[in-house]
C-alpha cells in the first residue's frame, strides 16, 4: 500500500495530497476556490477524435449491452457505501468519451470509484460529495494508487450545485455519474419474495444519510427537479459536444413502475441536453439468488438484474 507523500495541515487547512491526489473538506483554505486542475489532453489523438481508443475498442463499445466484473479494489461493503458500481463500468465510460489528460467530473462521488478509473486511464478528475465520510472513503483509496501516475483526482465535500465556483466553463471532457436513485433505499429492506432472503440487509434502511440536501431522501418529482437544478448549472462547464452519462435504474414503489430514467430524459432536455444513447448495463452476472417476486400474478422485472447508462452531450452551438 502507498503511503501518503505530503500532508499540508493547518488550523483551517485539511487538504491531504498523496502524489497528486487532494482532498478539500469543508474546513480547508481552498473550499470554494477555483481549483488549478489541467484539462487538456496529453495524447497524440487526432483533433476530431473523441477518444484513444483503437477501432478494435470501439466496435466493442458500439454493442448497446454491457456487462463487467467486480476486481479487489472495488468497494462491495454496503457499511461503508450503500450503493457501488465496477471500476471497470467507470474505466469504460471515461475511455469512451474522455482523451488523456482531460478533465473528468463526478459530481456525487460517493465511494470514489469514477476517481480512482479516471487515474487507472490518465485522466484528472473532480468528485464532488455532501458527506464527509465519503470524502474520507476517497481519501483512502486514493492513498492506494499509483504514485507515478501524472494525473490528478480531486475530491471536494460540497454540494454540486456549487461546482462552478471550483470549476471554469467549456473545460469538462466528460460529466460521468451514478446518483443516489431518488428514495429508492431509503426504506426497510423487506422479503417480498417466497424465498429465504434473511440476509443481513433485512430490516435495515440503506439510506445514503438524512441530510435533506441529500437526493437519495427526495420523492421523484422532488429528485427530478433537483436533477434537472444541478446538471443545469453543471452544462456550461462541459465542452461542447463533450458527454455527460448517468447511470439510473428504475424502481417498483407501492407495485407501481416508477421510471427514473424517463423523468431525467426528459428533465435534461428541458436543461438543454440532448440524448445520444441509452446502453444497459446488464447485471445478471453480479446477482446472486434472485427472489421469485410476484409469481404467479405479478409479472415484474427485477431493477437489481439490468440499469441504464443514459449518455447526453451538450450540443454544438448550431444546434442549441
């Protein structure tokens, strides 16, 4: 394991730095400061390129079904984040859609893993997070990766509403994100299935926390508008024809279907996004023991077996 390289520590002052790797808590000297971040790209890629990628790798990537694997270093212990996603999902986006040395923001970091993909590819990149246990959680991570990586992750606790104050226009290559799902967990866990599922998540309520900022306590309509809030501000900060992915599954509540990824579909275009693609991530090779919900007379799919993986750019400025 690496160890951290610098500490600056002041009365005021917690920014740890590991190689380059940089925490700003809501207690540091740089909270709410323009961050001196690069964005430009450190590759010989042709000027119209999107990406690096080999003809190879993006024939691969223009199949619309997805599936990865969960490696060592991603983080599967709901105690300490409710709600994770594969390095390699992160590491696909961002070589998708991002060059190396370009700027990558996430802005509900959670655990870290689009921080820890984007330095795995030589890309710098900003989270931004509400709690400071998560920001801690990045820390941590962080601490581990490779000291002779040139790139630079940066992890802010504060709300992504205020990325523009750490963040110039027209400088993000790529916005990837998986967000807390609206109140999808924050809700007792219960069986509804004929099947033994006493697992140690029965009874418990996976709730992200209670902060009302927080999307993961808001209804859908609530969620939806805060959506539509944050990533409006978010929009000039991408370059144009730079993309913006988010990853969403839809939800049964009270047996009804409620579509989150319809609702930010629409709610982005309202924003001034356009829709490019929408890739599922297919699931079934990380589910274990599926309960048989509904049988005999309820027919549902299970939100736990496929996501969506909604990929919006900001359009040219013709087409705006």
């Amino acid at each position: 394991m690496n160890t951290i390289t610098t500490a600056l520590k002041t009365e005021t002052d917690y920014r740890v730095a590991s190689h380059n790797h940089f925490i700003i808590r809501d207690d540091s000297i740089d909270y709410g400061k323009k961050t001196e971040i690069s964005h430009d790209r450190t590759c010989s890629c042709g000027p119209t390129n999107i990406n690096c990628m080999s003809a190879k790798e993006w024939l691969k990537s223009q199949i619309g079904v997805w599936q990865f694997f969960y490696e060592s270093r991603d983080v599967r212990d709901k105690n300490l984040h409710p709600a994770t996603f594969p390095i390699s999902l992160s590491r696909k986006i961002i070589e998708l859609f991002s060059h190396q040395g370009e700027l990558v923001l996430d802005p509900f970091v959670g655990s870290g893993t689009t921080l820890i993909a984007a330095n795995d590819t030589g890309r710098n990149s900003i989270g931004f997070d509400l709690q400071k246990k998560y920001i801690d959680l990045c820390e941590t991570r962080l601490q581990q990766g490779d000291l002779f990586n040139n790139s630079r992750q940066l992890a802010i606790q504060d709300d992504a509403h205020n990325a523009v104050k750490y963040i110039d226009k027209e400088t993000l290559s790529l916005i990837w994100t998986s967000p807390p799902y609206s109140n999808l967990l924050n809700r007792v866990r219960k069986n509804k299935s004929p099947r033994d599922r006493n697992n140690e998540q029965l009874g418990r309520v996976e709730q992200y926390s209670q902060d009302p900022r927080d999307l993961g306590t808001m209804p859908i309509d609530s969620y939806t508008k805060t959506m539509g809030d944050i990533f409006e501000t978010l929009l000039p900060l991408l370059r144009f024809k730079a993309h913006c992915v988010i990853n969403v599954p839809d939800m049964w509540w009270e047996n009804q279907r409620i579509t989150i990824h319809v609702s930010l579909i629409e709610e982005l275009r309202r924003r001034g996004y356009e829709l490019r693609n929408i890739i599922i991530w297919d699931r079934t090779n990380l589910v274990n023991k599926i309960g048989i919900f509904g049988w005999p007379s309820n027919y549902i799919t299970m939100g736990v077996t496929f996501e969506y993986l909604l990929d919006f750019w900001r359009p040219p400025i013709h087409n705006c």
